[in-house]
C-alpha cells in the first residue's frame, strides 16, 4: 500500500516556482460576444442570511453545460442563444435546487441575476444509520460505483486554475483548459486516462523575495488521480477500509436528494500519514456525491515526505494544512465527475533567518462539457505527462479574446486585484 501511495503523490506535482520572467495580465476578458452565444453572470446567496454561496453547482438543463460559484458567490456561464429559455439548476450542500429561466433580449449579450438559494435542512428526516453500521454503507457504495457512473469512455472539457500566494498577497496565476479522457468507471484505476492541455497562460511576480523552488502535490493530472471514486488509491478501497473509523452524521441534503454523510478518521498507524474528512451518499442510489478530507499531520514527518517532491537545501518546509474537495453531479441515472480542489498551506524558512514566510498552493478544477460514449482519444505523445511540470509548460502572453467561448471559474475579487498589482510590477 505504501507504494500506491506514494505513487499518487508522484503523479499529483506542480513546480511552485516564482523566477524573474516577463509577465503579463493573465485573467479571463469578457470577449466580444458572437450572435449565437449569450453570457449569464450571477452572484448566488443564502436567502435566510444574504451570505454568497461557494463551491455551488450550475448546470444548464439538458446539457453538460455547467461550472461552479468561486469564492465569492459569483459565476458566469457561456450559453447559446438557441437555449436562451432553459432552465439553469443550482445545486449545494444543505439546500433545495433552484432554478432559473429567462429570456434574454435579442439585442443583449450578457444578463447579470442575483440567485437565491433556501437552506433545507429542516425538511430532512431523523438520522438513520445504515444497517446500524457506517462502514458497511461505505462498503456497499464502493459496490455500486460501477451500476452509478459512467460505463463507457468520455472525454470531459475542464477549466483548470492554480493560485499561489505569500502571506495574503498572490504572487503566481495560472489556468488552462484541458481535455480529461476517462474510461469506464466499471474498473477503479486511472492508468489508462490522460490529460491533454487544450491552452494555458501565466503570470506571476518579479519581485526577488518571491522567488521559491518547491515541488508539492497539485498540477493537472488531479482530474485523474483525486477522482476518488475512478481512483481506488485516492482514498478508500477494500484494503484501506481497515485503516479508518466510520461515524454516521445527520443526513444533508444535495441536489435535491437526501445524503448519508459518513465521517471517517484513521484507527492504525502506518509508515505513511492517512486521511480524515467525510463523504456523502446518495440515499437512493448508494453513489459518492461529495468527499471532503485532509491530510492527518499528526505525524509531520510523514506528511511532508507525502506531499514535498523537492525543495532547495537548507530550507526548512514546514505543512500547515493539505485540504482535498471532489464532488460529483448527478445527470439522469449516471452521477459524473464536476469540480476538484486541492490547497496546501505550509510555512517556508532558512535556515540561521529568524522569521518564515507563510504559503499557500490552490488547484482547482471544474468539468464544463463532457462528450459521452466518445470514440475520440488523447494520444499518449500528447497526454500531460506525469514527471512533466504545469509551470514549465504554461506560456506567459496576453489576448483579451484568450478564452473565447470556453466557460471558466470566475476569478474572485481578491484574484482581480492581484492581477492589477502584479501587472504593475
């Protein structure tokens, strides 16, 4: 098991590397709308409490379409005109769906709306455990994983974004658009699934205080190897069930449907440091929705030989946090992969310098098309390679039209002024 392990952390590498380069605004530009598209940008809120919502679900009805809300509650979706009057579906955690149909004027291009969602949680039922046994119904979802995902290949049309920052202040931006080739979900193993970078771009700090080499766990190919229903590394599968304590928690509600939610916490200790979080279940399906965990740090030797691949030598790398978000979108009777997120924090000093600076490393990634029963493959000389470095590959240039019809996370206000700053270094 060790080497399993260790060889996902192989695999999940990003270079968190700030040098002296060129930069250049990196952030996704409204482009010129064509007739045959429309944009939707929103903001989503609790109802109860005006609180902007993150991490929610939209998808546009009958098709793959869709994105997530960022930080600050705000999303924007690219939608063709000819399906000006379907409905948009909001889904998250511990509220009811909303919906949303308007017809857009023929003479605009864009429509902003204010969405709000109502909490649910007093419409669901008493806790009922499984079986009297939270383990057994982790057990018997990991049995259904093939009758509740996808049985043939797809090949999915993803965002990607990785944000580093010093201390409060981003220092590194870059995203990209990416081709995800799966196979059926009827076999547990990523080893025949590629990545293929559609088109990226960068921009990063000047300043010569920036300047960190460090490998961590992130980059691309965490759309393959933190799918942790397709990948039974990633978290749970027969073998790693004996490691954890199950604990069954009050049912949620998500996407309209009751969940089990199971927390879990490691019970032995091993040579490599495990997981603690909780996953959620659909009650009617028996299908993983959602999976939120962390890296156990009890132990920080093993966890920084978990998650650091390299760093300079005589710096001291110290974790703070390792945080790890998947979730999953039900369409019809096949539950699909949607959004991933992975952060590090960690503190990085000297040594004989009296302070450290604190860090932080994002990657996220959103699933915004997705192509079924495709025949379409990524060729192996054009798959993002495991040993091969994002940051290395990512051009730094600007175009407003960058992105053009692809949808994408909308970058937070926070992010937007970085971007201004950096730009003006």
């Amino acid at each position: 098991m060790k080497e399993r392990i260790l060889t996902i952390t192989g695999y999940l590498v990003c270079l968190f590397t700030v040098w002296h380069i060129g930069i250049c605004p990196l952030m996704a530009q409204s482009p010129t709308q064509a007739d045959n598209e429309f944009i939707i940008n929103g903001v989503v809120r609790d109802k109860e409490n005006r609180r902007k919502l993150e991490n929610v679900t939209i998808s546009l009805a009958g098709t793959s379409m869709g994105t997530v809300t960022n930080a600050d509650g705000v999303f924007s979706l690219k939608i063709p005109r000819r399906l000006a009057s379907s409905q948009l579906e909001f889904s998250h955690i511990g509220y009811q769906n909303t919906h949303f149909s308007s017809l857009i004027p023929d003479n605009a291009n864009d429509l902003f709306v204010t969405i709000w969602m109502t909490p649910a949680s007093h419409m669901l039922d008493e806790v009922v455990v499984f079986g009297g046994d939270a383990r057994r119904l982790v057990e018997e979802a990991l049995k259904k994983i093939p009758a509740n995902y996808p049985n043939t290949e797809s090949l999915l049309s993803a965002f990607y974004r990785e944000t580093i920052q010093k201390g409060h202040r981003y220092i590194g931006v870059s995203e990209a658009m990416m081709d995800v080739y799966k196979t059926a979900y009827t076999q547990r193993s990523p080893d025949h699934d590629k990545v293929q970078l559609a088109k990226a771009r960068r921009l990063v700090s000047q300043r010569q205080s920036d300047t960190l080499a460090v490998k961590v766990v992130g980059g691309p190919n965490l759309a393959l190897y933190l799918d942790v229903v397709k990948n039974g590394d990633a978290l749970f599968d027969e073998q790693t069930l004996n490691y954890y304590l199950f604990e069954q928690e009050p049912s949620v509600l998500l996407d309209n449907r009751v969940q089990y939610v199971v927390r879990f916490r490691p019970c032995v200790r091993l040579e490599y440091p495990l997981l603690i979080g909780r996953v959620f279940i659909d009650r009617e399906h028996l299908s993983f929705t959602r999976a939120e965990f962390s890296l156990d740090l009890s132990d920080r030797e093993k966890a920084i030989s978990a998650i650091l691949q390299k760093k300079p030598t005589g710096l001291r790398f110290r974790p703070l946090e390792v945080n790890f978000l998947v979730t999953y979108h039900q369409q019809g009777e096949t539950t699909w992969l949607h959004y991933i997120c992975n952060e590090i924090r960690f503190k990085c000093d000297w040594k004989r310098k009296m302070f450290s600076s604190s860090y932080s490393a994002r990657s996220e990634m959103v699933v915004v098309e997705r192509e079924e029963h495709t025949d379409r493959l990524i060729a192996r000389r054009d798959a993002f390679k495991p040993q091969q470095v994002f940051y290395d590959m990512v051009k730094a240039y600007w175009n407003e039209d960058y992105w053009k019809d692809y949808n994408i996370i909308e970058p937070t206000e926070s992010l937007e002024n970085a971007v201004k700053k950096l730009k003006r270094q």
